[in-house]
C-alpha cells in the first residue's frame, strides 16, 4: 500500500487525535455564572418628548387620533406598556408598529407607557 491511499486515514485519524482532547477538556471545564445583563437609564425626559413626537405622526396632535389609528389618549399606563410590548414581540399585528417598537429597549417603552398615562388626557 502507498502513501497515497493511506492519506484519507492518516488524516482522519490525525483530527480524530486533534479534536478529541478538546471535546474532553470542554466537558470537563467548570461551568461560569452567566454574564450579567447590563441596566439601561431610563430615558431622558427630553428623549422621551422626542420618541413621543414620533407617535404624534400617526395617532394625533398630542395622541388624538382623527381617523382610523387609535388614539393614545386616556390610556392607563399598564395598557400602553402591554400594547407596545405585544407590538414588539408580534403578539399582536401591525406592520408600522411592529418595526417601530422592535427599535425601542423595554425601558423606552416603560417611558413611552408612563408619558401616555400622565399627559395624554
């Protein structure tokens, strides 16, 4: 037999050797506390007025909508959170709504839930 038809195992064997200790050892390796999930601030009032802007595009001078969108107006802060965050999950349907949220972190939108509540009356 040649060399050459040895090759194929020669080189099965060779990563056979090269990739087991490493299966092993990362077995065996201790396992580490999972990273820690860094806080985000809550938005800036500032920051919050200019993302509640946004909203006013779609659903009305101050949240009062003068057509088909809902208005934002008289809703409980718990509600609006539980809309957005349904939006950005896809819990529930809305093709502008749902990219719209997906761009805000879960603090955002508590922000965006709590400006609701307490200003548009």
């Amino acid at each position: 037999m040649t060399l050459i038809n040895q090759l194929p195992a020669v080189l099965l064997c060779a990563t056979c050797l090269a990739v087991f200790p490493v299966a092993i050892s990362a077995a065996d390796a201790p396992t580490s506390a999972p990273a820690a999930v860094p806080t985000v601030a809550p938005p800036s009032p500032a920051a919050v007025v200019n993302m509640i802007n946004n909203c006013f595009s779609c659903h009305g001078t101050d949240g009062r909508s003068p057509g088909a969108i809902p208005s934002l107006t008289g809703m409980k802060a718990e509600q609006a959170l539980l809309v957005l965050k349904e939006f950005k999950s896809g819990a529930r349907s809305g093709f502008v709504m749902t990219r719209l949220t997906k761009g805000y972190t879960d603090a955002e939108l508590e922000a965006l839930a709590n400006y609701i509540a307490n200003n548009l009356k």
